[in-house]
C-alpha cells in the first residue's frame, strides 16, 4: 500500500515549543523515479525537498512559493526544490547519478557527495515586487544541520533539525521524512533539554518512520514528559506545475529563424523538475504566437 505522505504540527501546553513532523516516503520515492537517482543522490534530493515542503507549510498565500536551493560544489552539484502552502513540493539535483561510498552501514555520504564550500539560500515568493531571499554558508552539506544554521542566522530561530531517507537495497526510498522543533521566544532551557534528549535516544528519524506507520505514535516519544496538542495538519506530495500551455506560451517567444530552424521536426521540451515530455509543433507555436499579439 502507498505511504500516506503528511505533515503534523504541534506545540506544547506552555507554547514554548513548536514542533513539525513529516512523512515524506512516497514523495521521495516519486522525485528518485523520476530523476533515477543513485542511493546517496536520493537521499540528498530527498533531504531538500523534506526540508522545503516544511518551511513551504508555514506559507500563508495560495500563490506563496518558497525554494530551497543548495550548491556545495560537490559532485551532487546544485540541489533544489519548491514547495507551495498546500503541501506540493517539487525538486532537481544536478547530477542525480552522482555516488560514493557509505561512510558506514546504513548512513550515506551525502555531505561528501553535496560539499560543504557554498551556500545555502531561501527564497520567498509571496506576490511582491521582490521576493525575500536569505543566504547562509553551508555548515556541513547533510542538510538538516544547514537548515538550522539557516533558521538562526536569518530568522534568530533556535532550531534543531533532523532529515533523514533510509534507501532500500534495489535503491528505493523504504522510508523518508523530518523533525523540526523550533524554540518560542519565551521558551524555557529546561523544555528544550528534556525534548533533545528524547530525540537523542530515539535514534534516526528514518528509521522511526520505517517502524512507525502514524506519525501520531512517534510524537510520545520525542514529547516524552512534556504535556503537548496537535494544532494542524497538511496533507503532503509531488507536485510540478509544468504545463502544455505554459511551455507553448515559452516557446511563442522563439524567432521566426529558431523556428525556420526547427520546421522538419517537433520541438521536445522536458521540464528539469519532473522530467514530463512535451512535443510541439512549430505550426502549434506558430499559432500561439499569433494569438499573442492579438
């Protein structure tokens, strides 16, 4: 049966404390058959794109976009994704093929294989002249510890960050997902103690989801002795918004010798996100440049 991919917050009684929760095995594993990525490929695309359906679901407009976009210079080379307010998330790597050893048994080496010499950067399209964007140096490349840093330097949120994508031996994705607590302003040191230990002692955070199948029966462990409630939910996926009529409005835009150039053969487009095909033809385009103009 197919993972249920969703996302929980919640917030402790004294609201010191907030803390996200997300199963995203089946978005993963959609993004991995799409781009064909090799075992530590995946979990770095995978990382990304859990961090970035996360922080997308505390965006407030149905328009808002928030993009996640990270280039170490490692051979992953760049890795991105864009996440939407209603819980879509879409994402690339660079070089989806791109491997190395493990480091040890069941842990990747996805920090070597994005680096750790660039940048992290968020960008917010909320529907203003300007989108906001934030940038931090990368701190270690495994993603969750870059996130955190993110979250610091550029909102002053204290936050530790967990990721994680446990590959199966066929290379796919048996289990993803991730854990964000996040401290208030008034939040109390004892609090944030008692809920790190706890998620010390848990062990990884994919190894929880490959137990668990409810996210609901993961939060007594990590709120062990802390009094907590549920405050939302979002239901969570892959979802690109490339399009027919979107890419032959692009392609309208060609000149009449790109297309003179083109006219024995349909033109191909493949969206970098999804890898969807699109075949047009130039007296399609040609159409649509006419309509254009009027």
């Amino acid at each position: 049966m197919k993972e249920r991919d969703y996302l929980i917050k919640v917030l402790d009684q004294a609201k010191n404390v907030r803390l996200y929760l997300a199963r995203t095995t089946s978005l993963v594993e959609e993004a991995h058959r799409r781009h064909g990525t090799s075992a530590t490929a995946s979990a770095a695309l995978g990382r990304v794109m859990t961090a970035a359906i996360m922080m997308g679901s505390d965006l407030k407009g149905d328009e808002d976009i928030l993009t996640l976009r990270i280039n170490g210079n490692g051979s992953a080379g760049t890795v991105l994704a864009t996440a939407d307010s209603k819980g879509g998330v879409r994402g690339l790597i660079s070089n989806p093929f791109a491997d190395l050893p493990s480091r040890s048994p069941g842990k990747l080496a996805v920090g070597e294989l994005v680096g750790n010499e660039g940048y992290l950067e968020v960008i917010k399209d909320l529907g203003m002249k300007q989108p906001f964007a934030g940038r931090v140096p990368l701190v270690s490349g495994e993603i969750a510890e870059d996130v955190a840093q993110y979250f610091l330097a550029s909102e002053q949120i204290p936050s530790l960050i967990s990721l994680g994508v446990l590959v199966s031996p066929d290379l796919s994705i048996q289990a993803a997902g991730g854990l964000f607590v996040q401290a208030m302003p008034e939040a109390k040191d004892a609090t944030l103690e008692i809920i790190e230990n706890n998620i010390l002692a848990m062990g990884s955070i994919s190894s929880l989801l490959d137990e668990y199948d409810k996210l609901e029966d993961i939060l007594p462990l990590i709120m062990q002795g802390i009094e907590y409630s549920m405050v939302d939910e979002l239901e969570l996926s892959f979802r690109c918004n490339c399009s027919r009529e979107r890419l032959l409005k692009v392609l309208a835009s060609l000149t009449k010798e790109e297309l003179e150039d083109n006219r024995s053969e349909d033109i191909e487009v493949v969206c970098n996100f999804c890898h969807e095909r699109y075949s047009f033809s130039v007296q399609e385009i040609e159409t649509q440049k006419t309509v254009s103009l009027r």
